[in-house]
C-alpha cells in the first residue's frame, strides 16, 4: 500500500455524507498553512479498481505510506502530521 507521491494524499469517495465537508475543510485548512495536500476523487468503477490500497470511502497517505483510513478533519489532521 504505497504510492509514488511523498506529499500528504486522500483518496476518497462521496458516499458518505461528510465527506466533500471535510475534503473543504481539509483544503481550507491547507491553504491556511501551506501545506500541500491532494485530493483523488473516486467516483468510477475504474478509479476505484486502481486505488493502491484496500479502499472503503477514504485512504491518507503520506511520505509514499499507507497511514489510515479515518475521515480527517482540520484537528485530527494537524495531530497525524504532528
């Protein structure tokens, strides 16, 4: 469960209710303290086939690992990074 990328990665999907919430707060968050986060939208079968890890509606990776599969919002973001 690793990908190319070393900077901090969500893929996600919309199936659940709060999840476009927290990809907002997320970026707003971000852009407030310049960190650099990307967001992979899942929304295709195809997409979903691809996905590098087991994949449910959210995955974070970060420095190339698999790090959790837990919704982030602004907090719990700022405690993974720390």
């Amino acid at each position: 469960m690793k990908i190319d990328n070393q900077e901090f990665t969500v893929y996600y999907s919309p199936e659940c209710p709060y999840v476009e919430y927290e990809v907002k707060e997320l970026t707003e968050y971000a852009k407030e303290n310049h960190i650099t986060i990307h967001f992979i939208k899942i929304d295709s079968l195809e997409k979903a086939k691809n996905v590098p890890c087991i994949f449910n509606n959210w995955a974070n990776f970060y420095k190339g690992q698999f790090i959790s599969n837990t919704i982030l919002n602004a907090n719990s973001f700022k405690k993974l990074l720390n």
